[in-house]
C-alpha cells in the first residue's frame, strides 16, 4: 500500500489502522503509523487515537500520553474518545486516581464525557475496590443527566456485594427497580452469591422467585452459585439435585460446576465419589485443570494419604498441567500435617527450579510445621530468607515464630521479636501480646508480664479475657490472690467480662489459697451468671468436703 503512487489518503490508513486493531495486532499498527510519518503522510485526530488506542493496550501508558502531547504539538484537537482511551488504559493498570484526575482534567477543559467514559471510571473504581468513591460517582452520573444503564448499575451492586455492604447492594438494587429498570440476571447473580454466602436461605429463594416472575432464568453462574452454597453448607445431595435440574433445564456442568463438586466431596472424605465425578468430566470432553487436581491432592492431605496426594501431584505434572503455588502449598502443608518435615523441605527446594515463587503462606506453612516440632532454628532460617529475598512477612509469620521460640523456652530470642516487631509498621495486636504474657508468667517473670500487661492500655490496645486469665492464674499461683481478685475484679470496668474459664481460675486461685469463703461466694456468683464449676474446681470443693467433714461450705 505505501509503495503506490500517489501515497494513499490518511483516511485509506485509517481504514487499514482500524482492521489492524480489530485483529489486536497493536504493534503492528504502531510500526504503521511510523512508516505514514516516514512517507509524510498527516495523521489526523482518527489516526492518532488509534496509536494512542494501541500503547494503552500494549501497556505503554506513557506512550499513549506523549502521543497526547504530540496531538497539542501538531493542533490536533483531542475528542473524547482520545480522553476516554487513555483513562481505560489508567483504570486497566489500576491507577484509578490518575484516572478520576485525567476525567476531571478532562470536564476542566469543557469536554463533556460520554457514558462509555463514566462507565469506565465506574468500573475502574470497582474493580480496585473503592467503593464508596463508586457510589458518589454514580451519584454524579445521574446529577449530571447520564442514567446508569442496569451494566453501571450492576458493577456498583456487585461491588458493594463483594466487599460485605449487602444492606447497601440491596437497597441500590430496590432503588433500580424503582425506577423502572429491569434487573438482568448479573444484577441477580450478584445478590443471590452475597446471599448464599451469609446463609440466608429465605431471602435467596424470595430472589429466585423474583426471577421466575421476571421470566429471568437461571444461567450456569447462577447454579454454580447454588450447587456451590449448599456444599459449603455439608449438603451434597441436595447440590447434585440442583445439578440434575439444571441439566433438565439445558444447561451442561462446566469444569467449575464440577470442580466444586470434587472439593465438597474430598472434604467430606469421599474420595472415591470425587474420583467419579472427575472420570464424569472427561467423557463429556473436559479435561480436569490445575484446580480440579489441586482439589484432590488437598482432599488426600486431609485423610493423610500422603503417598496417593503425591501420586496425583505426579500425574498433574504429566498431563501437562502445571502445578501452580496453592499446588505446592496443599502438598508441603500435607507433609507437615504428617511430620514428613524433609519431604515438605524437598518441595520447597523444587519451587525454584519449576518457576514458581514461595509466597508467604508457603512460609508461615513450612515455620508451622518446623516449630510444632521444635526445630525453631529451621523456622528462624526461613524467616532470615523471607527477609532477604522472599514476600514481606505478615502477622501470622510473626505469631507462629514467637510461639515456636515462646514454646521452646527460647524467651530472650521471643522479646527480641517483639521489640523489633513494634518498631516495625507491623501491627501488634492482643494475640502478640497474650503468647508473651503466658511464657513470661509461666516462666515465673509475673514483673515483666505486668509490665507487657500495663503496656496493652497504653499502645490503645484491650486485653481480652485469655489475658486477664493468664495474669489472674498466675497471681494466685505466685500466692497473692488479693492482686488476682482486684484484676478479675477490674475486668468489668474494662469491658471484658469473665467467662466461665476465668471464674474457674479465680475460684481455684481463693482455694489453693485458703480463701474458702470468698470462693464459696464466687462459685454462687459464677452459678446466677449461668456458668459451672470445672471438673478441676469441683474436685478441689470436694477434697475441702472431706478434710473439713463440713458439707455446709457449699450451702
């Protein structure tokens, strides 16, 4: 085309541009307008929206911007479409607050953006999570005279949804049809997933019928949903019942269907149903995927058949599917269940070399198993190579470690992890707090279990009533039940009341103590507020019984 004479119009470029694109042959295109620059053919405002189109996809945001650029350079006015291209390739990267920048940017201007353009930014805040910002714009949207289609409308209720605001994703969704929208089956599916995930059976049937009466009918995504909430909830037959419905409704199982299927019943320790299911999958043409065989090998681990979870590992990586890291975690979490500590170790080394990268549960997994069979020097190791070349440790590695060495009777080691914890941006919460307590108590340090004690109150933290069980045992073993009953006590001011465990403490405390009377009168107390005595504290009243010969202690 470019070797004719005379050189082609710009508009018989775009053409061949747009074809270009269609096929997603972005570089192409960009290697295109290159040569219609070498040739001294002008691109116009369609060409260049296209190049921009083109490095927002290949992810060359940059690329796209300079192309902006260069449009002002040349007079080139940019539309709407050249804004609305560069805020999708924003929200695609994520950067939705470069995005809401660029649209405001935008209206700045005196550009009036289309619904294609405040649809985008919709969906970019929901799918980064920014829901109350989603819920403003939509707002804005409608101030503004753009009505949110029942797509917009959606997004924003499947949102809402997802992060915990059913409340919200419902009245949203009321308000909908208030106005005259008709849901469609997205809007229905988004509601009945939150719905099933919460339990709340009722309310999910009344939605169903709502559908019937609408003439919506269910899509697999919706009998996925169901099939998927009745095996959470242990009800296996009564999934396989929706399964055969759907089947006589016309629609087939899809690898999702069945691997939901597969991990109900691995988990219930039906093995044998599960391999089924799996042999049912094939001959109708699908092949099991990483998910499928990663569903076994996890339901083996749980019958610690270790040698057959290994088999199916095997068998995965023969069919050519690769294993993925939640692969290898189920195995290594396997052998550590199991004590096959060098096995799992084995596992770990094999990552490297398969291309895959350890992620923190992989770590806390291995530190899990090391410490719960002392080899805390092996947990530290892992820890040292979290730090210099592994993900960023969380509060889980820290608590397993802690108690590993807490545990261990390594306790020097344990404060150190705790003071470097605090002066990390880590947030120590009362789980921290309460390990280090109960070592150090049990250790015969009351003094500086105090002062981790009085610390709690002073970093905002409340302690909770294992803390005040901890701290009240220990006083009553140390011999000072007064201090212990002044704390168990305080515990009501503090708006943490004693359980039952706790006032069994105290009980016991006043009895090895020799305070009969005030335990007498706290086992009443203990009794009107609903709780029993322990087997522990009952043997001790008891004993009191017979060396006193006096049954009127209890009366």
């Amino acid at each position: 085309m470019i070797h004719k004479y005379p050189m082609p119009s710009v508009v018989e470029f775009n053409k061949l541009l747009g074809a270009i694109v269609r096929m997603k042959r972005y570089a192409i295109a960009v290697s295109m307008c290159k040569q219609m620059e070498f040739f001294r053919v002008s691109p116009d405002v369609y060409t260049l929206n296209i190049l921009t189109n083109c490095f927002c996809h290949l992810g060359q945001l940059d690329c796209g911007f300079s192309v902006l650029g260069k449009m002002l350079k040349l007079g080139v006015e940019p539309t709407v479409v050249t804004f609305s291209t560069l805020i999708n390739g924003l929200c695609n990267q994520s950067q939705i607050s470069h995005a809401v920048g660029l649209f405001d940017e935008m209206i700045g201007q005196g550009y009036r953006p289309n619904l294609i353009v405040y649809s985008t930014i919709l969906n970019g805040l929901c799918k980064t999570g920014n829901t109350y910002r989603a819920v403003r714009f939509l707002r804005m949207m409608e101030e503004r005279g753009f009505e949110p289609n029942i797509v917009a409308y959606s997004t924003v209720i499947d949102c809402l949804c997802k992060n915990g605001l059913l409340n919200e994703a419902l009245d949203l969704f009321s308000e909908v049809k208030a106005k005259g929208i008709r849901p469609n089956i997205v809007s229905y599916n988004c509601l009945i997933h939150a719905l099933c995930n919460l339990g709340q059976q009722k309310e999910t049937m009344q939605l169903l019928n709502e559908m019937v009466d609408n003439n919506i009918s269910c899509d697999i995504v919706t009998y996925n949903v169901l099939i998927d909430a009745h095996c959470k909830e242990g009800m296996i037959s009564e999934a396989i019942e929706i399964l055969d419905t759907m089947r006589k409704h016309g629609i087939e199982p899809n690898l999702i269907t069945y691997n939901i299927c597969i991990d109900a019943y691995c988990k219930e320790g039906m093995l044998a149903e599960a391999k089924d299911i799996v042999d049912t999958m094939i001959k109708q043409g699908i092949e099991p995927d990483v998910v499928t065989y990663s569903v076994l090998v996890d339901g083996h681990c749980l019958q610690n058949q270790m040698d057959k979870a290994k088999s199916v590992f095997q068998l995965m990586i023969e069919k050519g599917c690769a294993p993925d890291i939640h692969s290898y975690n189920i195995m290594i979490n396997g052998y550590c269940k199991a004590k096959r500590l060098d096995e799992a170790m084995e596992l770990f080394d094999e990552l490297a070399q398969n291309g895959q990268i350890p992620d923190t549960v992989t770590y806390n997994t291995l530190m899990q198993g090391m410490c719960r069979l002392g080899r805390v020097s092996t947990a530290c190791k892992l820890l040292r190579m979290m730090l210099t070349s592994g993900p960023v440790p969380n509060l889980v590695t820290c608590s397993i470690l802690l108690d590993g060495l807490c545990k261990s009777g390594k306790l020097e080691e344990a404060l150190k992890l705790f003071q470097a914890m605090q002066k990390s941006r880590l947030e120590v919460d009362i789980v921290f707090y309460n390990i280090l307590i109960d070592v150090l108590c049990k250790a015969g340090n009351i003094e500086t279990g105090k002062e981790l004690f009085h610390e709690l109150f002073v970093n905002g933290l409340k302690p909770d009533v294992y803390t005040y069980s901890i701290m009240i045992n220990r006083f009553c073993t140390e011999g000072l039940p007064d201090e212990a009953c002044q704390l168990f006590r305080s515990m009501e001011e503090n708006d943490c009341l004693p359980d039952s465990f706790c006032y069994n403490i105290m009980i016991r405390g006043f009895l090895r103590n020799s305070y009969t009377s005030k335990a007498t009168q706290l086992l009443k107390e203990m009794v009107s507020k609903g709780f029993s005595a322990g087997t522990s504290t009952a043997t001790l009243f008891l004993d009191l019984i017979l060396r006193s010969n006096n049954k009127s202690i209890l009366i």
